[in-house]
C-alpha cells in the first residue's frame, strides 16, 4: 500500500506507539527565536541523537548505526535463528546471529558494544524465537534499552529511593502514574514492553509500582520521532535530546524538520549552542531545567556520547519568526478539524492543544471548512447531526482499513466512490434515498473528502500497476488517469487550504509531488521510443521556475511565486482535467479541482488572482471535446499531461525546498 496513504490513515491512535513529535514540556519550557528568522531557515544545526533503532524489517538491509543501506552485493535475507547457520554477513552482530548489521568496520565499532551492552540482542531473541508475535515490530522496545544503558552509564537514572522524575536526560517523563492508573491502548503497551526489557536485561529497578524499564519506554513513547529519510516507509526511530524536544506543538506551527544522513567523525560533531537560531524560554523553571541538562548532564557533547553516526535531524522554519517568538512545530495531521486533533494529541502527550488557531473565537475558516456540512458554505453556523457525521466518517474508515490490511484496491474504490457519491453535494439535490438516509452532505475540502482522495489515489494507483503488469494497457490508462485524477485534487485542495493556514505548505508539498510523479508515471508507459525521448527533451526545458528564490524569502514573495506555479497548473489542468476524469462519476462532478468556487457558498473564498470574477481558465474548459478514437487526440493529452506533471514536480519541490531545504530526500529524487 502506498505509504502515503499510511501516514495519512494511521493516525497516531490507531498506529502504536509513534507520535509526529514528542511531548510538550513542562509549562515554561519552549523554544524561542534568538533572531528576526526569514521563512525557509534552518534554525537548528544537524542534531545528534540519544538513541536510534531500525525498524525491524529494515535490519538485514540497512545499518543499525548510521541507517544507510546496506551494499547491493551483501546478503540482504536475515539469518535464520533455527538453522544457525555460520555464513554470518561481514560486519554483523554474531551474538543475534546476524540480525544487526553494519556497513563498514567504522559503524561495526561505534554501534556494536552499546548493541550488546544494552541487551538488544537478547530482546531480538526474544523475538526471533517466536515468544513474542512475529508481526511485533521491537524498534521502540530496542530503542528504549539503548537509551536506558546509556542514561544508566552516565549516571542520569535517578535512584530507586527517589519518586518518579519528571525528566531523565531533558527527556519529559511526567504522568506516566496517572497514564498506567487510567488504563488503556498505552498503558498496556507499557507494562508489556517493560515487562519484556526487563527480561531481556534480567532485572528491574523499581520506583514504587513502576520499573526503571517502563520510565524508559515512557519517555521513547512521548519523545521518540520516526526516521524519514526517502519516500518509502520510516527506517527506525530516534530519541533526540532537549535541543529538539523542548519544541512545543502547534496546530499552527511555524516549523518543521527533516532528517541527514551523514557519516560523522570525531573532528566534524561540534554542535556548539552558538549555532542555534533558538534557545529555551527564559522563565525561572525552564532556565533551571536547561541549566541541570546542559551543564550537569553533559548537554550536546554528552549527546554525541550517545550516538557517533545515527541520523541527525534539522529544525527549519516554514514561516517568518520574530525575535523571542515561540518556535514550534506539530505533533498531528494539520488537515484533521480540532475535535479530532485534540482526541488525537491526548493518548500519549496528555494536553488539550490551546494553540492559536484551535483557540480562535469564532473558529478559523480553515477549520470550518474542514468541518462543515455542504449545505452550510453558506452560513456561518454548521448544524449537521452528529449522529449522521459520524456514522459517515465509520464507514469511510471500515473502507480504508479493509484496504489497508486486505489490499482490495478495487473493492476500496468502489466503497469510497460510492460514500462520495451518496453524499455529494451536487447533483440529486434529493438525499433522502441516500445510503442507510444519512443526511450529512460533503463538499471537496472536507476533512473526509481529503482522507478519501489519498485511500482512492493510492487504490488507483495499484490498478493501474496491476494493469501495467497483466498486460491490460486500455485498463491500467483508465486506472491511471483516476489515480493522477484523485491525486491532483488532493494537492489543489491542500494547496487552497494552505492559503488559509501557511503551515500547510508541509503536507501540501508532498501531495503535489505525489500528483506529478502519478501523471509522470502515466505519461512515461503510454509513449515510447522516438515519441518519448521528443517529450522528455521538450519539456526538460520547462525550468524557468526551477531557481525561485527561497533564501530569505518574504512571505509576500512565496505568495507571489506559489500563484505564478498555480497559474500555470491551472491554465494546463483546464485543457487535459475532462481527459483524466472521463467516465470517472465522482471525479466528473469537480469541475474545477484548482478554484473551488464553484461550489457557491458566500463562505467559500474566491482565488482573486486566478482570472477575473472568480473565474479561472476552467472557464474555457466547457466546449472541451475529447476525442478518445484519435491517435493525434492521445498525442495531445500526453504532451499536456506531460506539462502538467513537469509543473506540479516543480512546485512540490518549491514547496518542498522551503519546508525541509535542498539536502532532503524531496529534492535529491527529483531529477527533471
């Protein structure tokens, strides 16, 4: 399954124990600019980690120390427990036979005694001896173990005469009691994966009725961020120090971060605080938190003990920071309405989010959209049945599970297509036959909506490769173009969304760069020979957006650059939007995925810049006739196609520079 649609549908809830961010620190603890900070800056310098682990299914292909991949020519298949065999790779862990491994003798010495030391070997035996459930991933078990051996070494675990502590090494461990008390998804995670670190390390220190080993893993749940550094799925887990997770959450935010892979050496891990553009809030309790990690406990240099060469991560800013402003990023998927934030948020980071836009009074347009019943665009109050909400959004998400475990892509299709159907609000203006007579009305930038475009995108997108590959060329282009159909909606209704709330520009870069690849992907297996090299040179040239400022980059500047990118999408999108959607219900009711205002509604905002009165090129669009028959008309939908793809890639990675900067993977794939 397309792993977009798993970071979209997994919410944090429903997905174990890995938050988008860690756990807001005590009231007083922030982070705050220590300078005017244009947007697209990095903030912080490349920061060391505490501790790393892989996940488990990328242990036998990537290094356990640094997470680069593992050489083409090295055995890639793991090591056998039963039949312990001898062949063991170079530079693997013998102890676990052969389940850790490395790529050179470098990472084979930093990594391996805090490997064995910490009892991650026997945890991976554990496992592999199938005492535990063979689809268990152990990455945040094992994580944890490296960071209690490495608090333990350094004598930063309080002792078992003392009450639990609020932090350990800077890392926030408060209400972990109340958390187990309660009860709960999280609780039991707790006390089960405690249960089996202190198996593995043969002990287990109490403070009252909590062991050492639950602290610990408390601490991984609410600090711990997963490694994403190309567009497959996260490689591990990281537990960062003070230095990025004293950054509160923001529903609003005005940062972001990525992550570096670098091969580090003893002369190159200099992280001094002078290369900080932030520092923390100068309130009483804070100072003295800072001052008891950064000076007793060792602060950075002491990170770098920690871990030599795991992957570093970067904090960047996405919006204009002014001197002594809070600094923040977000913890949740911004594209959710607040109920459903804050539902979210509570489970691991215990805190009602108050932040300025989940605050607002009245809510914020962005939220009300999000929200809103279709039949209320035009009203400013939005009196939708609850009931009828919520059954609509179960069945929405039964849909996406069923996908998500069963990989139905064509029973997932139908599912979501029809919801939409059922509860479009154009159209049969009579809703009452509607499925089950639900009553509750969609429009396309419903928070629904959304969810259902990424589950239909990636749906499409497999049909359309299983037609590729079953030689079905006239199906695998219907699949196609709904996939690039589905996928362009999504990216111009967040991009619309992002004119609203500017923290938005983070999603919204990876769904065009989803659109263009989808379209690129189309266009490249429905030409050949001669026909595509004649593209491919034609539209290389297509650059003249490539070098947009980013540097110091005013927000009236980015407004002005990212209308010149939707100017173009949209005048391209007029000419080859009926092609892609033909046939397609759903998709052929959106008659303009670039300017929603078509959707009436006094409450829905007009695109000024895009043509006059609210009109875009779309305008044009309507005596559009498509002629399937010609070869010459197939000709002309791929070269517009082939513009369209060019365009979107470039804008998402636009969007993509300024957001993660030009070292992230968004930008090293991009080779057009």
């Amino acid at each position: 399954m397309n792993e977009l649609l798993r970071k979209r549908f997994s919410a944090s809830s429903r997905r174990g124990l890995y938050p988008s961010a860690r756990v807001p620190p005590l009231p007083g603890m922030e982070m705050r600019a220590r300078e005017d900070t244009c947007m697209s800056h990095d903030l912080t310098p490349p920061i060391p980690p505490y501790a790393v682990s892989l996940h488990d299914r990328f242990l036998c292909s990537h290094c356990s120390s640094c997470f680069r991949a593992l050489p083409s020519h090295a055995p890639q298949q793991c090591f056998d427990l039963k039949s312990r065999s001898n062949s063991a790779p170079p530079f693997s862990c013998p102890t676990c036979f052969a389940s850790v491994r490395y790529c050179s003798s470098a990472c084979f010495a930093s990594d391996r005694p805090l490997h064995v030391s910490s009892h991650e070997c026997f945890l991976l035996h554990q496992s592999h001896s199938g005492t535990c459930p063979a689809d268990d991933d152990t990455a945040d078990l094992r994580v944890a173990l490296r960071l209690l051996y490495s608090l333990e070494m350094r004598g930063l675990l309080p002792s078992e005469s003392t009450d639990l502590p609020n932090r350990i090494g800077g890392l926030l461990v408060s209400d972990l009691q109340k958390v187990l008390e309660e009860g709960g998804e999280v609780a039991e995670k707790i006390r089960e994966g405690g249960m089996r670190m202190s198996c593995a390390r043969n002990s287990g220190g109490l403070h009252g009725a909590v062991m050492v080993e639950e602290v610990v893993l408390w601490a991984v749940i609410t600090n711990a961020v997963e490694v994403q550094v190309s567009k497959g799925p996260a490689l591990g887990v990281a537990v960062y120090g003070p230095w990025f997770s004293w950054f509160n959450h923001s529903c609003s935010p005005n940062a972001c971060y990525r992550f570096e892979l670098d091969n580090w050496c003893e002369e190159s891990t200099s992280c001094e605080s002078s290369s900080f553009r932030v520092s923390p809030a100068s309130t009483d309790e804070a100072s003295i938190a800072w001052q008891g990690w950064y000076h007793e406990e060792g602060g950075l240099a002491r990170a770098l003990e920690f871990c030599k060469y795991g992957p570093r991560i970067v904090v960047r800013s996405i919006k204009p920071i002014n001197k002594g402003e809070e600094v923040c990023v977000t913890y949740t998927d911004l594209l959710q309405p607040m109920a459903i934030r804050r539902v979210d948020l509570w489970p691991k980071y215990r805190f009602s989010c108050c932040c300025e836009r989940c605050s607002a009074s009245p809510q914020l347009y962005v939220d009300y959209i999000l929200s809103c019943d279709a039949r209320n665009l035009n009203t400013k109050n939005n009196n939708s049945a609850t009931a009828e909400y919520d059954e609509l959004a179960d069945l929405l998400h039964e849909a996406i599970a069923e996908y998500s475990s069963e990989d139905n892509p064509k029973s997932c299709c139908y599912k979501l297509e029809s919801l939409l159907l059922s509860q479009s609000s154009r159209g049969n203006n009579s809703m009452e036959n509607t499925l089950s007579g639900r009553k509750f009305l969609l429009h396309p930038l419903h928070h629904l909506s959304l969810s259902a475009y990424v589950a239909l995108a990636s749906a499409y997108r497999s049909l359309y490769i299983i037609g590729l590959y079953e030689e079905q060329n006239g199906e695998a282009l219907k699949m196609g173009r709904a996939a690039a159909a589905y996928s362009l909606l999504l990216a111009a209704a967040t991009h619309y969304l992002s004119l609203f709330e500017s923290s938005l520009i983070a999603p919204t870069s990876h769904f065009w760069l989803s659109a263009g690849e989808t379209i690129l992907n189309l266009v490249q297996s429905s030409i050949s020979g001669k026909a595509k090299e004649k593209y491919e040179s034609k539209f290389r040239s297509v650059s003249h957006f490539q070098c947009a400022k980013i540097e110091r980059l005013s927000r009236d500047e980015f407004m002005s650059n990212s209308m010149q990118f939707i100017e173009c999408i949209s005048t391209i999108l007029s000419r080859c939007w009926p092609f892609l959607v033909r046939s397609f219900s759903y998709l052929e009711k959106i008659e303009d995925p670039i300017n929603f205002t078509w959707l009436g509604g006094a409450i829905l905002r007009p695109l000024c810049s895009l043509g006059s009165k609210g009109t875009t090129a779309f305008g044009k669009s309507k005596c559009f006739a498509w002629e399937y028959q010609s070869g010459r008309r197939i000709e002309e939908e791929m070269n517009c196609l082939y513009q369209l793809a060019i365009y979107s890639l470039r804008y998402g990675r636009y969007l993509a520079t300024i957001c993660y900067g030009p070292q992230s993977y968004l930008i090293d794939k991009l080779t057009i």
